[in-house]
C-alpha cells in the first residue's frame, strides 16, 4: 500500500483522480488539496462521491508528505511551485503541459517561456502506448493532454509502419466542455455553450506539439491539428485524415492496428460492420481508460480516416495517469481501470 495525494483535487481531473484512486486495491489517498474549499468535505466539490470517502480538502499550504505525489493544477502552477513540491514526494505525476514537452524552445513556442526550463526531459510523458518503458524508470511522470492522447493512439501505428505521409495529415478533434476545467467562463455559461459546435482552435492547438514530438521518433513528423468545442460534457474524438504512400486494403490496415494494438489493455479496435456504435464514440467511454480506434478507407483517394475516441477526463488525464502509476511501481497496469463505462447512458 502506498499513500497518495491530489493536488488541485477540486477540479474535474482532481477529481477523477479521486474516483479512480479510492477504488484502486494498492493505494490509500492520504490529502486531496483546495483552497477555496480546504476543510469541506471532498463531496462539496464531487457530489457523485458522496459516502464513498471521509476525506476532506486540505489547504495547499498544508499538504504533507506522501509517497507519490499526482498534480492536476492549472497551466504554470506546477512549474513554478516546484521547489516547495519536489520536497513532499518521491514520485510526483503531473497533468498539466507544464514538463510534456523536453525542449524548452518547443515549450515557449507553444505556451510561452518555460518558467523552469532546467526541469524539461527530466518527465517521462505519460501516454504507455508509446512510452511505456520509459515510464517504467521513471520517477517523474508528465500525463499527456488529452486532445494529443486521443491524436496520437489515432496515428501512431501508421507513423511507425512509415504508410502515411508524414506531413500532411490532419486531424480534427472533437472535445466536450469538461476540457476547459471547472472554473467557468463567459464561453461556458450554458446559454452561450450548449448547443454549440465551435472551432475552439482551427489552427495552432498547443497539443500539436507532444503529438508531433511522439511521432517524429520514427521520422519527421507535421501534423495539421483543428479541435471544436461541442455539445457534451465528456469525450474527446478524433478524426485523423492521413494520407497513404502505398495502396493498402482493409486488411493491411486492421493488421497494422492489431499488431500494434493487440496486447494493450485500453485499446480497442472497432471493427464492426453495422449497428449505431460501428465506429469509435466517446459517449460509450464515459468514465473509462479506453481509447477506441476504427477507421474507414477513402475507395476513391488515398485518404484513410482513422477514427479515435476517448474520455478526456479519464484516459485524456487522470486514468492515464493511474496506468502510468501502475507501470511505475510495477503493479498490474489495469488495476483501479477496470470500470467498463455505460449503456445506454
Ligand atoms: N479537463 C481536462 O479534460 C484535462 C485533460 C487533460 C489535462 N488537463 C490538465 O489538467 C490540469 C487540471 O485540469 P482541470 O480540468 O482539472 O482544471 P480545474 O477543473 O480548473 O481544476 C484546477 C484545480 O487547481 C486548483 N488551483 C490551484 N491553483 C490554482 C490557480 N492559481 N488558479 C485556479 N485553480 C487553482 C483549483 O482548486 P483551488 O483553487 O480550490 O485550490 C482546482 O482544484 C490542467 O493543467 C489541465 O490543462 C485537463
């Protein structure tokens, strides 16, 4: 048994982080942190986990020292509280884009001067599908964002058999409005969000970055990355259009996806040929670490869809988290994960 806290535990992936940790066999949550609620019961903030903790927020400021240590603060706090958080854990993972990225320069291109520059590559980034024996070693783990998590399970296999080419796909994701945190804004007040379908980002998303950072491994990589806000709370899915260098068959491709995909416990392949959910959809992951991937072939171009879909809260942070943890104390990588989502919900 390991004892955990939760930075930032009242917003949307401090809670989640919550959840899944107060189900998890190997780990008792020791402080769950907020400020503006510090001394309130958890539930004040998560009110689906009513009666399922006696914990209650603790100040920031009176966090204690744990064994590991998970940080799902707002961009920047992390960084620049690290010399009073470093300190209290010897593991921390964190879920913010603070230490994602290993050069500073890609950092500050994207999100402004990394206020602690000394610390980027020094992160092990979170996604297991493509990193899990870094993350095995690692102390330090930085989660992915939530929209490149859903963009790179999309691409990856595709890159890596070097079938595409390599600078002109793009991908269009959609999110749901649980993405933008907790704290509201004029663009969530329900009058003005619900309904909508909003080009949040038609160019130069930030996440564009880790995914091209996570596929130029094998080689050069551009990716063209557009994401809209739409009308549901949890769900990010992606629509990657790539473009192939050689004709391939429906088979060629399912068997690019099964070779990668087969042994990983939170990926499944959609290969259906009929019914409603015969193509990935976020609203059957709910609450679950899966990533769903399909994907169509254009019969009269070389373009092929591959279809991704995730939660953003869970397998887009704070369940990815989880499985990184698991990798990294060497436990059973499914265990807390193992929720199946809903249906119909
Ligand atoms: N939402 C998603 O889908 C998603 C997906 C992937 C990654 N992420 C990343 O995960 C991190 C957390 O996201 P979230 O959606 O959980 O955010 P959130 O709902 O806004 O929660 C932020 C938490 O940080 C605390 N906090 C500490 N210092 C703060 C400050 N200076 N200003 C505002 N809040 C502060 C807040 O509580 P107190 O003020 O009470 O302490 C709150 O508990 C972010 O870096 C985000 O980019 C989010």
């Amino acid at each position: 048994m390991i004892r955990v806290s939760i930075l930032g535990g009242s917003g949307y992936g401090g809670g989640e982080l919550l959840r899944i940790l107060l189900g998890h066999p190997a780990v008792e949550v020791s402080q769950v942190t907020s400020r503006s609620l510090a001394g309130k019961p958890v539930s004040r903030a998560h009110p689906n986990l009513r009666g399922a903790t006696p914990l209650r927020f603790t100040d920031p400021d009176d966090l204690g020292q744990c064994d590991l240590l998970f940080a799902a603060l707002p961009h920047g706090e992390a960084a620049r509280r690290w010399d009073d958080l470093a300190p209290l854990a010897e593991r921390f993972i964190d879920l913010s884009a603070d230490f994602r990225l290993d050069d500073p320069a890609i950092h500050a291109r994207h999100y402004g001067e990394h206020p602690r520059p000394d610390l980027l590559g020094r992160f092990a980034y979170g996604l297991a599908e493509v990193n899990r024996d870094a993350i095995r070693d690692a102390t330090h783990v930085a989660a992915g964002g939530c929209n490149a998590t859903v963009s790179i399970l999309a691409l990856a296999p595709l890159y890596e058999a070097g079938v595409v080419h390599r600078d002109r796909t793009v991908v269009d994701v959609k999110v749901g409005s649980s993405e933008g945190g907790a704290q509201p804004n004029e663009g969530s007040h329900h009058p003005i969000r619900s309904g909508v379908v909003r080009p949040y980002k038609a160019v130069g998303h930030r996440h564009t970055a880790e995914v091209e950072a996570v596929l130029s491994r094998t080689g050069d990589a551009r990716v063209h990355l557009s994401v809209t806000a739409v009308d549901v709370v949890r769900g990010a899915a992606a629509l990657a259009h790539v473009f192939l260098t050689e004709p391939l068959a429906e088979k060629d491709v399912w068997g690019i996806l099964r070779s990668r995909y087969g042994a990983e416990p939170f990926v499944r392949l959609v290969a259906e040929r009929s019914g409603a959910f015969k193509l990935p959809d976020p609203k059957l992951l709910a609450g679950t670490n899966y990533c769903d991937v399909g994907f169509e072939l254009d019969p009269l171009s070389d373009r092929l869809v591959v279809i991704a879909a995730i939660d953003n809260l869970v397998k887009g942070s704070a369940g990815q988290a989880v499985q990184a943890m698991n990798i990294m104390m060497g436990w059973d990588e499914r265990a807390g994960l193992a929720f199946p989502g809903l249906h119909p919900v």
